[in-house]
C-alpha cells in the first residue's frame, strides 16, 4: 500500500511538473510574440494585397496556402535553423537580428517616402495588372510565401532572443508556440479582413433590420479606411521595432550611446507606465525611420548595380 501511496505521490509530482512547464511555455510564448508584434502586424496588413483582383471564390483557398507554406517555414525550417545557431554559434543572433532590424526600418521608410512622395512603380503596377487568373494566381502564392519567410526569419529571431535562457525543449516548445500562434492569428485575421466587405454585402442586402443593413453598408464603405490604417499602424510598427532592435543590438554589441540616451529622455517623464513607453518608442521609431530613409538610395544603388538598369540612378 505505501508502494502505491509512493507512486501515486511521484505521479503528481510529475504533473505538478508538466503543468508548471505548461504555464512556463505559454508565459514565455505570449512575452516573445510581443517583441514580435511590429512585425506580425506589418504581416497582416501585407497579405491582403496578394489577392487583389482576383476571383472573390479564391481568396480563403489562396490564403490557406500561403499559410501552410508559413507554418512550414516557421515550424520545419526556422524554428531547427534557430535553435541550432542558439547552441552552435549565439553570438550570431545579435547581428542577425539587426539585420533583419535595417530589413524592418527600410521597409518602413520607403513605405514613409512613397506617402511623402508619390511616385509610380512599374513593378507593383505590372503585379496588379490581372491578365491569365491561374497563372496570377502561383505569381501572387509565390510572390507572399517569399515575404512571409523573410517576415517569419524576424518573428523567430526576434522571439528566440526574447525568451529567457532554459533547457533546450523549453525553449523548442516556446518557440513553436510562439510559430503557431503568430501564424494562425495572423492568417486568420487576414482571412477576416479579406471578405469583410462580402460580409458586409451579406449583411447590407439579408439584414432583418435597418439597422442591420445600415451596419453592412458602413462596413462595406468602410473597409477601404480600415485597411489604410491597418497599413499605417503597420507601417509605424515596423519603424518602432526595427529601430528598437538596431538600438538594443549596438548596446549589446557594446556601444551604449544611443541607447543611454533614449533611457535617459524616457526616464526624464517618468519612472515606468505609458509615457515611459510612449518616449521610448517614439525614439526608437524616430532612429528607425532616420536609418532607412538611409538605406532607401543604398539599397536603390545595389539593385540598380545587380539588374544593369544604371539609368535609374
């Protein structure tokens, strides 16, 4: 009888432990997805556009396969390539971190530059141009699986330095939380966002009451503003965390100024909470548009080089 008594003492031991393991892995999970969030939201206000101008039928389908490719990005590729660099050489997670940081501040300043400064772009023009559905179609699935891996390679690298130093499973577990989350909140707001305006259209013309077909048609009108702030906020996210990250990789690298700095103006408001934050982040989103604003005739220079089109510059 104490034998059993035993056994069942080590049992809930053992759950006791699975369970705390359990706690541990979803609060690492939801603190890295947080560092993640510039990106993930940049994530979400991107896709849609891969599936403009196509048939209405499609969308759910096409979104579907953009995220089984990010989930197989995330979870078969990044998640063993990070974790291998995590053991074998952590010393490079810094610096690829940052790069994905200038990644993330020249995206958002170009997106800056084109709102500043209206300009055609034959490229996008040419993407949105329809011709042969099908063929579009693989264009468009191609086109959002390469930008959803260069965007998961950030959320990994970003959630991995996030999470707090444990033993290798831990860290394994958290990290595929942290991919599957992300990727199924983001698809599956983009999946929402791309047939609200049917949504509404259902809504506008089966409603029961004014008021039902009243709220259908606002959401059909208003769709379009929503998904121009869904760009803003994307857009300003990126700028934050890509500039966060380029401050916080200098410090880490052992160049404190900046970083002093931005602690010394945000600790001037105050000690913590909102206005604290709200300094920080302005600075950093500040330093992250200033850095890519930079970048955007660097990185013309080098495609110009790499395509031949020397008259572009």
């Amino acid at each position: 009888m104490s034998g059993l008594l035993a056994l069942l003492d080590d049992v809930a031991a053992i759950a006791k432990l699975a369970a705390s393991s359990v706690d541990d892995v979803a609060g690492m999970a939801a603190k890295a997805g947080s560092k993640a969030a510039g990106v993930v939201i940049d994530d979400a206000a991107v896709t849609p556009k891969y599936v403009h101008g196509l048939d209405p039928k499609r969308e759910l389908p096409i979104i579907w396969k953009i995220a089984r490719a990010s989930f197989f990005n995330k979870l078969v590729i990044l998640l063993p390539v990070a974790l291998a660099l995590n053991i074998l050489a952590p010393w490079l997670i810094t610096p690829l971190l940052m790069l994905g940081g200038f990644y993330l501040c020249f995206e958002g300043a170009e997106k800056v530059h084109h709102w500043l400064f209206p300009h055609a772009d034959a490229q996008v023009e040419k993407d949105l141009d329809v011709g042969d559905p099908v063929h579009l179609e693989e264009k468009r699935v191609k086109g959002a699986i390469k930008t959803d891996f260069i965007l998961s390679a950030e959320i990994m690298t970003i959630s991995l330095a996030a999470i707090p130093e444990g033993t290798f499973w831990l860290e394994a577990a958290t990290l595929a939380v942290v991919a599957a989350g992300i990727t199924a909140l983001v698809y599956g707001t983009v999946g929402l966002i791309v047939k609200m305006d049917d949504i509404g259209l259902a809504v506008a013309a089966k409603g029961r009451t004014g008021l039902g077909r009243g709220l259908g048609r606002g959401l059909v009108k208003g769709m379009p503003h929503i998904m121009k702030l869904l760009s803003i906020i994307g857009t300003v996210a990126m700028l934050w965390v890509g500039g966060s990250i380029l401050v916080h990789g200098t410090h880490d690298l052992g160049w404190h100024l900046v970083y002093d700095v931005i602690n010394g103006a945000a600790a001037a408001v105050g000690d913590g909470g909102f206005a604290n934050w709200a300094v920080t982040a302005g600075l950093d989103g500040l330093i992250g548009l200033a850095v890519g604003l930079l970048l955007i005739p660097v990185v013309g220079r080098v495609v110009a080089r790499l395509t031949g089109d020397t008259a572009a510059h």
